[in-house]
C-alpha cells in the first residue's frame, strides 16, 4: 500500500464527520442562493407591477371619472362599456314574511375592459390594493330592492380587483344585503314566491353602460335548503332596459333582473297545524257512538274539541303573516272549526229529540203499535212505563247518530280532497 494511500485511509477513519459536513454547508448555501433568487425575482416582479401600474396612473391622463367607453379621444367614437356580471350567493337567510324581505351574502363580481389600462406583459396580472383600487374607474352598480347593503370589512374590506394586459379588469366584492320581496300570501301556507332582483347602475344610462349576464351560470345559490323554504339554486336571469319613462329620448338605464323562488317547505306546518286539526276533528265524531242521552261524556267531548281547535287556530294564526284578505290557512281552520262545531249541533239535536217524553195514554198506544208491528211478541206488550216507550223519537235520534257517523267523515274526506288538490296548484 502506497503511502498516498495510508494517509486517505488514515483520514477516513480519523475524520469521519468531515465530509458530511461540507455536503451540509453544501445544501445550505445552495438553499440560500436558491431563496435569493426567488426574492429577487419575486421582488422584480411586484416592482415591474408597481411600475406598470405607476404608468398607467400617472403618465397616461388616466381620469376615472370618465367610463372606458367614453374616453376613446374622439366624441363620434364614444360607446357604452359593456359590464358582465356574476353574482353567487353563499348564504341566504332571515326570511321575514312580516316585513316581506330576506338577506343574503353574496360575492358580486364584474368584468369589464378599459383600454386605458393595456400593458405590454401578458404574463403579468395586476392585483390592486385597497388604495389602488379607489384610483380605477368602477361601475355604480346598486340594488333597487336593498333596504340595507355592507361590504363585508373583517379583517379589511372584502374587495378585489385584478387587471389583465389587455385591459380586461375583473373587480370582485362581498356584500350583506336586506333585499325587500313583493310577497303574496293567498296561498299560505302552501304558497310559492317570486322573489324579483334588479341590478342596475344609479347614475350612468344605457349610452354610457351596458349591463349583461356573463354566459353560463350568472346566479348561483350555494344553500338551496332553508329552514322553512326549498329555493332553485339556479335562478332565471334576464336583461332588459328600465326607467325609459324618466328621460325625453327613452333611453332608460340598463338592468339585469334574476328570480329567486322560495318555496316553502309544508313539513313544518304539518306537524304544527295540519295533522292537529284532523285528529281534533276525528275525535269530535267519537261522540257519535255514545248514547244519545249521555249529556255528560257528549257535551264535554264536545266543547273540548270546539276549545282546542279554536286555540289552535289562534295559534297559527299568530304565527301567520297579518295580512287584510284571507289566506289559505283561514280557510282551512275555518272549516275546522265548521266540522268539530257542527258535531257539538248534532249532539244538541239529538238530545233534544231523545229527551221528548208523551203521556202514559200516548206512551201505551206506541207500545200497542210495536207490537202489532212484530206479532211475534204479542203475547208479551211493553210495559207503558219502560223509557223507550215514553220517548217516541229516540230511535229517531239513534238513527242520526248512525248516519253522522258515516256523512261528517265523507264530507271531511271531500273537502281534504278539493284542500289539498285545489289550493297547491292555483
């Protein structure tokens, strides 16, 4: 073994850990040059923005009061700047049928081009801050139907805005709305409404800016199940020019309009209003089986199940929207309170007719016609002074007994049937 090599052989068992250090350093300082050069390119990058930007503000006239359609240079150039518009909604909430409206948090996002804003680097897409954004023209897009709007401010205000290199700027915002609803309340509840949203721009008309839907979905409803309503998560849009009556020449403001559809959910109001008011009126026919002079178990029967269905429908009542014409609901416990006071009637009929009493003399001659009416019991005639003799019309009150107990439930059964097939699909 040659000397040169005793003394590697040497150093590899006598400095083990030599090597593995160096390969460390090694990897460290590759890794430093590594993320120092992604800073700088990093860094390059936002300064070529910030300078594109500074550019395009400072150098170029930008005046944003003025819409990118106007601004063409030329007077017989000026056209409307087409805004496309998207709005998804991300919760809806708080109907109130009382104060006929409803919030919803939603995103709105337009997309717009201004070729004021062209730069030469595709690659590049601007992204504005809060201050920067105030410099750039924007549509004044609001909502008629708002009663209250905030942009969402947690932890900054809840705005975007990015701008291509050819122009196109796609501006985004996070609003809290209260939008009002015309609701009608005939069919309640069993009802179904068409909930109106119009967006357009408060000052700009139709010749200076032009609103559509971007194609595709334009609305979209991310929580279609509320807790009383089920709502189409894909509302129909529609685009249109409005308000052409409040200028000579007709020209109006242009207007995007969409439909949300609340349908409210009937499992709630059968549990609440619907399925007590059957059973209650199913139980006041239980009178029908007992005996006509039963006056105690009857008349209680009966103005327990009158008490209950009125309670109930003052119930349901108070929990309906006040309104001055009447409702489905009114209707419904209407009639319930017909069928289960139309029992307590019968009863009181029935009564009366099973407590007529005659005289000996008329009751001995009603027994004489029994009997000659079943010859087989001759030989035996009733005593005059048995109780079915003195009351000659209790047979009649037993026989409309019998007949209550299958005409109120026929009846009930046709009114549910018109209910319950008319009333939805009016």
């Amino acid at each position: 073994m040659s000397t040169c090599e005793r003394i590697t052989n040497l150093r590899k068992y006598k400095y083990p850990m030599t090597n593995m250090n160096l390969i460390g350093i090694e990897k460290n300082v590759f890794s430093f040059f590594l993320m120092f050069t992604l800073y700088n390119v990093y860094t390059e990058a936002i300064s070529l923005q910030r300078q594109i930007l500074q550019d395009i503000l400072d150098h170029r006239d930008y005046d944003k009061r003025i819409p990118p359609g106007i601004d063409l240079g030329d007077i017989y150039e000026e056209q409307p700047t087409n805004v496309s518009v998207q709005l998804f909604i991300t919760e809806m909430y708080d109907v109130n049928v009382n104060e006929m409206d409803f919030s919803i948090t939603c995103y709105l996002r337009q997309r717009w081009v201004d070729h004021r804003l062209n730069f030469s680097h595709p690659n590049i897409t601007l992204e504005l801050t809060q201050d920067e954004i105030s410099s750039i023209w924007t549509p004044d897009t609001f909502f008629p139907e708002s009663k209250k709007g905030d942009l969402h401010t947690i932890t900054k205000p809840n705005t975007l805005m990015h701008i291509y290199h050819n122009g196109t700027v796609l501006y985004s915002l996070r609003l809290h709305l209260q939008l009002s609803c015309s609701m009608d309340f005939h069919l309640y509840p069993l009802d179904h409404q068409r909930c109106k949203i119009h967006l357009e721009s408060y000052g700009l008309t139709a010749k200076k800016l032009l609103y559509s839907w971007i194609d595709g979905t334009p609305v979209h409803v991310l929580n279609e199940n509320l807790p009383l309503y089920d709502i189409n998560g894909r509302p129909p849009t529609s685009a249109s020019l409005c308000h052409t009556s409040l200028f000579n020449g007709g020209t109006g403001f242009s207007c995007l309009e969409m439909v949300i559809e609340l349908k409210r959910s009937i499992g709630y109001y059968m549990t609440e209003i619907f399925i007590p008011d059957i059973l209650i009126v199913v139980l006041s026919w239980v009178s029908f089986w007992l005996h006509p002079l039963a006056v105690p178990g009857r008349i209680s029967l009966g103005a327990v199940t009158v008490l209950t269905m009125s309670s109930l429908g003052s119930a349901s009542r108070r929990n309906a929207p006040r309104v001055s014409y009447v409702k489905a609901v009114d209707v419904w416990s209407l009639f319930q309170i017909l069928f289960v006071f139309a029992a307590l009637v019968e009863f009181s009929v029935v009564n009366v007719l099973a407590r007529i009493k005659v005289s000996d003399a008329r009751a001995s001659q009603i027994a004489q016609e029994r009997a000659s009416k079943h010859r087989e019991s001759q030989g035996n005639v009733q005593d005059p002074d048995k109780d079915e003799n003195r009351r000659p019309y209790l047979e009649r009150a037993k026989k409309i007994d019998k007949i209550s107990r299958i005409g109120f439930p026929a009846v009930y059964l046709f009114f549910n049937f018109l209910f319950w097939v008319t009333v939805p699909n009016l």
